[in-house]
C-alpha cells in the first residue's frame, strides 16, 4: 500500500525516516527558501498563500488536488499517532509506523485520534471562551444551508464535550477524497464571510480552528466507522497550564489560547 502521512510543519524539525511519512512545509509560498527534503504546499494546485488563516489545512488541500496514494494522512511536527502503549517515550519508536498503519486500515478505512475530552463545557462553548465569536458564527451560517444530516451533526458536536481534535487523521483514498471535498466547501464558504481585519494574533488562524469542528461532523452525518489512536506530543504539552487556561477563559470570557495547531514559535 502507498501511504503518505503529511508531516505538517511551518520550522526545520526533526522528521521520521519511515516511508509512510512525508514532510510538508506549510505556507511555503511565504518563503523564500524552505529546509531541503521538505515537500512545499506551493507547487501544483494549492492555497498555500492562505496558510495564515487556514495553518496545517493547506496540507489538506494540497494533498487532495496533489497525491495519487493509496492511503493519505496529517500528522503534526509535534503530535503524531502512537502505538498502544500507556506510557510511550517521546521519539519515533514510538508512533505509528508504515506495517501497522497498514493493519489498521484492514480494519477501518478511517484512523483518527482518541477524543480530547473537555469535561467541564461543550465543544461550542470551550470554542467560544478560546477564540473570537466571528469565525464559529460565520460557520453556524454556513452549516445552517447544508442538508439536514450535516445540520444535526453538527449540533450533536457542539453540544458534545468530546471530540477528534487536531486536524489529524490517516484515511483512504476514497474516504479522504469524499472529506477534503467537503471540508473546503465549508471552509471557503465560511472563509467569503469573515472580514479578517477584525481578528488579531492567533485569531487570524481562525480556519484551521474551524476545520477541527468539522471532522466529526463529517463523520456522523455519514455514518462512518473509523479506529481511535492515541497521540503523542513531542514535547512538553503543559496539560496544567492549559487546564488552567481553559477554566480562566470559561469565568472571565478571555481568549487566551489552548495550542491544537502548529505555531509560530
């Protein structure tokens, strides 16, 4: 099976050597030069100019208008799918290698990550105390439009406390072809509607935070089976600075940010 898992990164990083994985230097048409062995997001059909609203997703467009694999994923410079252990060191032994995606996929077509669990408010609701009201708004306005198994997905994801987050996932072709297309149908919509003067700082990324909402709602309204891995972050993920983030957003109606995407540091 040919297997390409975009590695999505924006800095020189140290990258896997397993064939399943390939480097992606997002927003490469914002560069003059990019590392060398690093596939830009710039070359045949791309948005890579929008990777300042849009971050890791120019990975995904650029993978489905680009790529002939048979099998086609997004993982993060920091964050990739491990193997079932309860404590994995954080190198590449320990995620997912070319064999066991292939397994994996035997049996499910879908390979997404374990829920990140909120506990204590609603996907919508932990969206609205982290980011600005314009972006989720304008998606609401969108999804509003689509059919009705779209709609009441959504709304089971909003009202949920539990979701795929990241923006990563490993698919087949067909399942990821079906996806991306209707992810970018959402997202350009919503994108005609948002006046980006209006956001600053880590806002104007307001896409790729949309993208992540977007993901369960695709596969609930189609019904789509799929297996759980867990993630492993390369480096140190602060859980207690974000939990405590997460509660002084929720009582103050701040937006001091949580950290799902590739940044700029």
């Amino acid at each position: 099976m040919y297997i390409n898992v975009l590695v999505a990164t924006h800095k020189p990083y140290h990258m896997p050597s397993d064939p399943a994985y390939m480097p992606m230097f997002v927003g490469s048409s914002l560069h003059d030069e990019i590392p060398r062995g690093y596939q830009r997001d710039d070359q045949g059909i791309n948005i890579s100019i929008k990777n300042p609203h849009y971050n890791e997703v120019t990975a995904i467009y650029w993978a489905a208008n680009n790529l002939n694999a048979d099998a086609i994923g997004l993982v993060h410079y920091r964050r990739y799918f491990s193997k079932k252990s309860l404590f994995p060191k954080k190198d590449f032994s320990s995620i997912l290698n070319k064999r066991e995606i292939e397994e994996l996929l035997k049996s499910s077509s879908i390979i997404v990550p374990k829920p990140r669990n909120y506990y204590i408010e609603t996907i919508e609701s932990h969206y609205r105390h982290s980011h600005s009201a314009i972006g989720i708004d304008a998606l609401y306005e969108v999804i509003a439009e689509q059919p009705e198994a779209y709609r009441d997905s959504f709304a089971k994801v909003m009202h949920s406390k539990h979701a795929h987050m990241f923006n990563m996932f490993i698919m087949r072709r067909q399942e990821f072809m079906a996806y991306s297309s209707w992810l970018f149908s959402i997202l350009f919509a919503v994108e005609a509607k948002i006046n980006f003067s209006k956001l600053q700082g880590n806002e104007t990324r307001v896409m790729g935070f949309l993208a992540e909402l977007l993901m369960d709602t695709w596969l609930l309204a189609n019904k789509k089976t799929y297996v759980e891995c867990p993630v492993i972050f390369m480096e140190n993920e602060h859980i207690i600075k974000k939990a405590r983030n997460l509660i002084v957003n929720k009582l103050t109606g701040t937006h001091v940010q949580l950290d799902t995407h590739i940044g700029t540091k």
